[in-house]
C-alpha cells in the first residue's frame, strides 16, 4: 500500500501535476483523497523525503512542500538522456505516441464541448508560459486532458505513467522548440472540435515523433560529449 501511494505521488510529480515549491494539501486531506489511512500517508511521504523529492517546512506555512530544484532538473535530465540508450528512448517515444494517437483519435469522436474548452485552455497555458517547468506541465496535462477527453479511464492512467517517464526529459532540454509544439497543440484541438479522427491521430503522431527526434539527437550529443 505504501508504495502504491509512493508511486502515485513520485507521477504526478514527475508531469508536474504537482510544481516545485507548491505545498500538499494536509495529510487528512490528501490521505483522504488518495483513500489511505494517515499512517499509509505519512510513510510514503517519508519515502519521499529520503529521496529528495518532497520537505518539510516548520512554522507559519510549515507543511509538505514538493521541492524546487531549479537548474538541477535539466543536469538530471541530462544525466538520464546521457545514460539512456537512443532504443530505448525510442521505444517510450513509441509508448507515447501510441497512447496519445489512441486518444486523440477517440477524443474525436468522442468528446463533449467542455472537453475541447479545457483542451484549448490547456494549449494556450502552454503558448503563454516563459519557463520550461511552466512548458512541462502544461504540456503534460494537455496530453493527459487528451485520454480524459477520449471518456477512458485506463487510457488516461496509461498516458499519466508515460508522462511520467518522458516529461522531466522533454521540457528541460533547451533543443525543444516550443513554437513547433504549439503550432501541433493548435492543429490538434482543430481536428477535436472539426471530428476529424483521421487528421487528429495524424497530428498525434507528427508531434510526439518529433519530440522523440529532439530526446534522440539530445542523447546522441550529450554520449559524444
């Protein structure tokens, strides 16, 4: 049990559902949230704390904070890319463009007028932000707002845990050019609206090939060096 939460946590923090330096709601309120006892609460956010990923402040505003690393993302993100072989790299591209094609597809077809109001919303949070971290997550829940839009449930949970592998890599290289990802948002949310599932699924595709292109070229340069 106390993994499970670790690891439902250590996501959403991971696609920056959760930024740094923004505090967790209280331990009754998250432990209720997630349906866990207190005590299954608190040892996982123990675990958390060992691995550097969350603190906690004492005093006025003291609380769980997700911690704000700054700079040390795109070193992290580097030391992985550096690490992580160019197959493997394409494969999770693979994962994610599978996913995100799948749901774009169904979201097609599928979804209501408010869904394509959050999904427009989440592509113009994206074109207006001026920080990476800004760029992850609203890139993030975008894709995620995608499987919600798509009325499934276990397609959104599978693109979260993708998310949460490509994420922290994508947004902190500065190869990534956000112009070409908001010129791809936009076309995608079109088709939504338009019901075109052909052209939809396409766009999918052509975005998340992309930016696996960008990982790829990221690790070949950073293994030369």
């Amino acid at each position: 049990m106390v993994d499970g939460v670790v690891h439902q946590l250590e996501m959403t923090i991971a696609v920056g559902l959760l930024a740094g330096g923004e505090r967790l709601p209280t331990e009754a309120e998250l432990a209720a949230k997630l349906q866990v006892s207190t005590v299954t609460l608190r040892q996982a956010l123990t675990v958390l704390r060992d691995r550097g990923l969350i603190e906690t402040r004492r005093g006025r505003g003291g609380g769980s904070y997700v911690r704000d690393f700054g700079t040390a993302d795109r070193e992290r993100a580097d030391a992985q890319l550096r690490t992580t072989s160019a197959e493997k790299l394409r494969d999770l591209g693979d994962l994610v463009g599978a996913l995100t094609g799948a749901a774009t597809r169904l979201a097609a077809l599928r979804a209501l007028p408010e869904d394509v109001d959050r999904l427009e919303d989440l592509a113009r949070n994206f074109a207006e932000a001026t920080r990476a971290d800004v760029r992850r997550r609203a890139d993030s829940r975008f894709h995620i707002e995608l499987g919600a839009a798509a009325q499934s449930s276990h397609l959104t949970t599978l693109i979260v845990q993708a998310q949460a592998q490509v994420a922290p890599l994508l947004w902190d290289t500065d190869a990534l050019d956000p112009h070409d990802a908001i010129r791809e948002h936009t076309l995608i949310v079109e088709a939504i609206r338009n019901r075109d599932p052909d052209a939809a699924h396409r766009h999918a595709l052509d975005h998340c090939a992309r930016e696996t292109r960008v990982l790829v070229d990221r690790h070949l340069a950073l293994a030369a060096t």
